[in-house]
C-alpha cells in the first residue's frame, strides 16, 4: 500500500512541477519568441506527460508497472533530448 502511495505522490509532483516549468517557459517564449524556449516548452512537456501516461498505465489502465514505467522512461528520455537540443539554439 505505502509504495503505491509514494509513486503516486511522486508523479502528482513530476506533473505540477514540470507542468509548471512548461507553462513559464512557454509565457517566456511568448514574449521573447526565442526558439531555444519553445524547444524547453516540448522538452519538459514529454518529461511531464511521460509521467502522467505512465501513472495512467498503471493505476488506471492496469498495464503492469514494468511497462509503465518504460512508457514514462521513454518520454522522459525524449524530453531531455529535447531540452539539451535547446540549450544548444542560439
């Protein structure tokens, strides 16, 4: 019962957080218009969806967690692909 509680609480903060991230960066990019921002916005976008599809295989889909876990790796592998893309944009 308790691990289940912990991964739940931990994605819930995954998703706020980097939801967060990606909604200021995005207000950034809307000011600047800076693509190195927009690449940010999609990184931390697959980070954090990652995160959400993963706990949804899990809790509610009842895939098993190995393969949610590989859902959520997966995106988050991307995701920080695409932010390391970013930080070399000029």
């Amino acid at each position: 019962m308790y691990p289940e509680i912990l991964l739940i609480a931990t994605k819930t903060a995954i998703l706020l957080l980097g939801g967060s991230i990606a909604f200021f960066a995005y207000k950034a990019y809307r000011r600047t218009g800076d693509p190195s921002l927009r690449a940010l916005v999609i990184g931390f976008s697959f980070v954090t969806i990652g995160a959400l599809l993963g706990g949804i295989a899990d809790q509610l889909l009842n895939i098993d967690l190995v393969t949610g876990v590989i859902i959520d790796s997966l995106l988050t592998a991307i995701g920080f692909a695409v932010i390391v893309y970013s930080l070399f944009l000029e």
